[in-house]
C-alpha cells in the first residue's frame, strides 16, 4: 500500500486533466472566439491545441513532434521507475508527492500526444488530425494576471507592453510546475545530506558512531579497543 498511494496520487490528477480536456474538446469553441470568463480578466478558458511542449512553447520540425513524443514517454517510464526507488529509500513524504505530480503530468500530455491525434472527432481545426504520436496537447488554462507597459527608462525593453502569464497551459502542465517548483523550494528538507543520512541510518541500526568503537576477542567476549586499552594502561599505570 505504502507503493500504491503515491501512484495513486497520479492516478487521480492524470484523470482530472484527461477530464478537463474531454469536457474543453467536446464543449468549447477552437481557438480564442470560443473564451469563456471565470473570474473577469484574471482567469479565462480557451481551447487551443499546442503541437509543442510545456506552456504552448512550440518547435517548427517536421519531425521534432515524433521525437517529443517519444521523450515524453522514455521520461515517464523513468520518472515511475524513480519514483518507486525513492519510495523504497524512504525518500521525504514531500518530495514523493511532488515526484508523483511532475509523473502525472509527464504521462497527462502524453495521453494526448501519443492517441488525440488518432482517436478525437469532431471540434478540431482543419487537419488537426495527426498519426500516431503526432496528437497535439489541449491547453484552456489563461490567467493574464498584471498587464502593462514597462517603463520607458528601462533598457532593451523599455516601452513594450507586458503581460504576465500570457501562456495558455493544461493540468497536466500546472502539475509538472508545481512539484519541480516545491522540490527547489524545499531541497534542503526533501534533500538531506550525504552526513545527515548516514546518521540517520546510524541510529535506525542503534550505532553511535561519537561511542568507542569494540571489538571481539579469540574467546567471543566483546572488548573495548585498542586505543581504549591504552588509554586504560596509562591511568592504572601512570609514569
């Protein structure tokens, strides 16, 4: 059980970001027409279709989607695979659950890449249907939080409007930014080092490693060491 729930964890958020992405493709309107408020400016949904990664960031290949696809996968498989590692480390609750996110959403877009392009119907763009690990990932999340313009005096940019966040993103792409973002953030309580380690297992095994260290003797009687012995002789012995 103590494998099964971290996996479960992704279990639960791949299905509420296939959910999510069933109910954009079979209710909303392709493209930005189709929008739909939620909390004024602040938090909107669309439905738009990005054939790149993370964020609507997109490569301009012929081939470059096959090869995402398939790293996708190999990643997913590897995350898993070190995901169940840590759990038999007995890594920190906190950096499990946050590898069991970034899993969810490495496996969530690739749901839609390896079969959307092959197996949806119906509200998509003209030949937005792809072969197989060509399918092309549903975004709807929008939050334009702060828009303005830069000040005039700063260099490069000065002048140009700025709009923050201006990508358009999944479930899939929020999960996989929220557990790398927790794990920087808390690396010292999720990373312990190397020294904190060995004294934890120092003290799981009963060890003091700061206690003499002992030895046995030919008869199998433990004896304090050598260096304990000298110490010993020299105060029942003093020059």
């Amino acid at each position: 059980m103590k494998y099964f729930r971290y996996y479960l964890i992704a279990i639960i958020v791949i299905i509420i970001d296939q959910v999510t992405k069933l109910l954009v493709f079979n209710n909303m309107e392709l493209g930005y027409g189709g929008q739909i408020s939620v909390v004024g400016d602040w938090f909107k949904l669309y439905y738009v279709l990005n054939p790149g990664i993370a964020f609507g960031i997109n490569f301009e290949s012929e081939y470059s989607k096959f090869f995402l696809t398939v790293f996708r996968l190999i990643a997913s498989f590897g995350i898993g695979y070190y995901l169940l590692v840590k759990i038999k480390d007995k890594a920190h609750t906190g950096l499990l659950i946050c590898i069991s996110l970034i899993l969810a959403g490495a496996v969530g877009n690739v749901v839609d890449s390896v079969f959307y392009g092959v197996f949806l119907e119906g509200n998509v763009i003209d030949n937005a249907f792809t072969p197989w690990f060509h399918g092309q990932v549903i975004d709807m999340l929008y939050f334009p939080l702060i828009e303005g313009t830069i000040p005039t005096w700063m260099p490069l940019w000065g002048g140009e409007h700025f709009l923050f966040f201006s990508a358009i993103f999944n479930i899939a792409d929020s999960s996989i930014f929220l557990g790398v973002v927790t794990i920087l953030i808390f690396q010292k309580n999720f990373l312990p080092k190397e020294d904190e380690k060995q004294e934890e297992e120092y003290k799981l095994e009963g060890f003091n490693p700061e206690s003499p260290s002992e030895e046995v003797n030919d008869s199998g009687n433990i004896t304090p060491n050598s260096v304990s012995r000298e110490e010993g002789d020299l105060k029942n012995n003093p020059e």
